[in-house]
C-alpha cells in the first residue's frame, strides 16, 4: 500500500494562545504518516517550550528555532529539513480537521495530480464560522482538476494560500519562499504551478483560518507590500514570454500597484524605499497593457484614468470612500 511521508510546516511566532490547539490537529490526524516541523521564528512568549513538550511526547514532531526573520523564512527553513514525499504548511494560530491531509492525499493520487487544495473556514477565537454562507452555496461540489496554465488562473485571481494545499515535494526542489515581502503565497504560485501537470481542488471546508483584522496583510501598507510589487515584475522579466503567465501577472501587478498608490495618496509615501512618482510612473508605463488585460475591469481603469487625469480629485474620493465603508486600502477598492 503506497503510504508517502507527509511533511507539515508550521511558522510560529508568539502563538502560545492558540499553538496547542494547532499542534494537537496535526497529530490526530486520520493519516499519520506525517513529518511536523515546528519552526519557532525567535518567539519571546511559550511558544518555544510549547513546542518542545510535544516534539518530546511525539517522535514525528521536529523543532527548530531561528532569530526572528519572518514566517517566510520560517517555512524555507523548514523546507531545508523536511524528508517527506509531499509538503504542506499549516500556520501556528489555525487548526485543521482531523481528516484533512488524508483527504488531500487521496486527491492528489486520483487525480495523478502535483498539488492538491482544500477550501478553509474563517473562524473567530470562539470558533463561531464567518463565511457560513459561503461553505453552505458551495460544501461538496465536485472536484475540480486544472491543468497548470487553468490553475495558475484561479489561484492568481483567486485563492492561493500556501496553507490550504498539499503539494509534491519535487516542486520546491529550485523553489522556495520569497522573504521580505507580504503576499509572499502569491509569489510562488507561477514558480511551483509551471512545473505542474495537474493540480487538484477539493470543495471541501477543513482548514480553519483564523481571521486577524491587525495581521500584516490587512494593515494599508509597509515596504513588504512594496517588495511583492517589485517580485511579480521580476517574475514578468522570467515567465513573460507565455502569453497567459504575461496576462495573469499584469493583472497582479495592477491590482498591486493600485493598493500602493491608494495607500501613498492618502497616508503619504515617507519612509517608503520608493515614492508615489515611482508607481505613478509605473502606471504610466503598464497603461496599455493595463487596457488590454482581460482581467482588469472597466471599473479600475476609470479610477486609474482619474489618478493621472486629477490626483486630488481622486484623493477626495478615496477619503471619502473611507470614511463611508471604513475598508482597507490595501488591494482593490
């Protein structure tokens, strides 16, 4: 009986309120061939000695401990160790159904497919569900296979958390995380799913992400969010020349550079590496390809038009749209 190793990722950084819970997921799992890998990213609560007492109870817990660099580094870090056949990655303040990597596995080897995706719950602290409604429209519709160009679609325009996949250990072989950046899930979709012959989506709810309102990608804006910017055009420059990985990345690197220049017009550009002249200028050079994208609705490109036409203008409208609907400014408005 084929029986793989399953390699589980977990970053943690002061977690103690919720990293048994995690940690306790992982190991009821109804598959148990599973390699943990607890990377404590230089935590200064219990984290550590949480994660010390179960690697001491279970065999297949490995812990590890590194100065604070951030979860992406946390997860390359696990990745230099990890043994197993198939990667996953869970982070330390969620929890998963006890049946999910089984059913995940399961997927991948029906589907002779490289990466397969599990659908996620939004839970509060108390474990009160936020997007019920959601689970309820779309709980046990059939699975979905995508090829690699299909999958690199719906997971750019779509979901794309590292956490609620299982993939082939073979695709992290020249790939890993990119650091220094928020949206880093994003980065990686075209490097892993360009290898891709298959991947898989399950329409089933077993990850449970824990909604953080202050987390670092819902906050306006921070050199990270610059730096992703800065790495969809890097990966333009090598994946451009496929017609569709060009189309889906413009499209990323307007969503992107809309957030940035909404957040520079009304917070200010200081401390930034980069200033609003810069991405105005970027906005400037992608114009066309921006109206060509079939990704791009009419709606962005009226308020980009706007932007270059009269910026305080546009200024008052975002301010406005603030204070009426209180929502981010980071990504599309």
């Amino acid at each position: 009986m084929y029986n793989p190793k399953i390699t589980v990722i977990v970053p943690v950084y002061n977690a103690g309120r919720y990293l048994r819970q995690c940690i306790e997921s992982l190991t009821s799992q109804t598959y148990s061939n599973l390699e943990i890998i607890l990377v404590d990213d230089g935590s200064k609560d219990e984290s550590g000695k949480i994660c010390m007492q179960f690697a001491e109870k279970d065999s297949r817990i490995k812990y590890y401990y590194q100065n604070n660099a951030g979860a992406a580094a946390a997860r390359n870090n696990g990745l230099d160790h990890a043994t197993g056949e198939y990667i996953g990655f869970v982070d330390s303040d969620d929890y998963i159904d006890i049946d999910m990597y089984e059913i995940l596995l399961k997927a991948i080897i029906r589907n002779n497919a490289q990466v397969a995706q599990i659908l996620s719950r939004r839970v509060t602290d108390d474990g009160r569900v936020i997007n019920q409604s959601l689970i309820d429209k779309t709980e046990n519709d059939p699975p979905i296979a995508y090829s690699a160009e299909e999958a690199i679609e719906h997971y750019l325009v779509g979901n794309h958390a590292l956490w609620s996949h299982l993939y082939d250990s073979a695709l992290f072989q020249t790939v890993r995380i990119p650091e220094g950046m928020s949206g880093e899930d994003l980065a990686v979709v075209i490097p892993l799913y360009s290898q891709c012959n298959k991947v898989v989506k399950v329409n089933l709810y077993k990850y449970n992400y824990r909604f953080n309102p202050g987390s670092v990608t819902n906050t306006p804006l921070d050199q990270r969010k610059i730096n992703l910017f800065h790495e969809y055009e890097r990966q333009l420059d090598v994946y451009g020349h496929n017609t569709h990985y060009k189309t889906i990345l413009i499209y990323t690197i307007s969503k992107t550079l809309a957030g940035i220049l909404n957040a520079m017009i009304v917070y200010g550009d200081n401390g930034f590496l980069e200033g609003e002249t810069f991405f105005q200028n970027k906005l400037k050079d992608y114009w066309i390809d921006f109206k060509k994208n079939k990704y791009i609705d009419a709606k962005q490109l009226q308020k980009y038009s706007i932007y270059l036409t009269s910026r305080m203008f546009y200024r008052v409208m975002l301010i406005v749209k603030r204070m009426f609907y209180k929502k981010p400014l980071y990504g599309e408005e």
